[in-house]
C-alpha cells in the first residue's frame, strides 16, 4: 500500500501526523505542497471524494487575508482556483491511502485507517 501525506513542514497538525505514522511504523511520503507545488488533479480527486467545503481551510490565515470579493460567495470551481494559487488554503494534512483520503488528524481516525 502507497501512502502519502501532504501538507506543509511548518504545520503543528502535520507535524502530529507524521510522528503518528513514524510511531507505528507506517511508510509513507510526505509532499510539501509549498516546497513541491499542488497539481490540479490532486485537487480535484480530494475535492471529489472529500467536497470542497472540506478540503478549503476556511479558518486558515491565508483565507482571511484574502480581499472579501474572493471569500465571498465561494463554490467548488473557485475554490479550486484559490487552493491552486494559495495552496496553505488546504486543510491540513491530507493523507492518501490508496486513494482513500482523510484531511486533518486524529488519532483515532488514523488508527481505524491502517488497522
């Protein structure tokens, strides 16, 4: 099984992340989407399986920093656009397990995914 996390170095929430997985011995990559970028058909697999409304970090510093014409009245398509040219909007981490995905980090809900 390929398993790959994605976030940021900075990030306390990925940081959990991948101790959780180093800690139980679960291979995984990590993909720095600030140092290496985030592709379209990532996003849009995440957004697929996820709903937008998950994946976008309403919370985040970069999104309240945004003029309010780009916050407001937001739907799937620019969303999108926003992640693109602002991937610290993502909500962090986003863990691919085979294509099964979950964002953030709880342990409990790591545990259910590799048991």
């Amino acid at each position: 099984m390929t398993t790959t996390i994605y976030g940021i170095k900075t990030c306390d929430t990925v940081r959990k992340a991948r101790t959780w997985l180093d800690s139980h011995h679960i291979a995984h990559r990590f993909h720095d989407f600030r140092a290496e970028g985030l592709d379209r058909p990532t996003l849009e697999a995440w957004v697929a399986a996820l709903g937008w409304e998950t994946v976008l970090n309403r919370q985040s510093t970069t999104f309240k920093e945004l003029p309010e014409a780009e916050r407001a009245g937001i739907d799937r398509d620019a969303a999108i656009r926003l992640m693109l040219a602002h991937p610290t909007l993502v909500k962090r981490p986003v863990l691919d397990r085979d294509g099964r995905y979950s964002v953030g980090f709880k342990p409990d809900v790591y545990a259910g995914l590799f048991a």
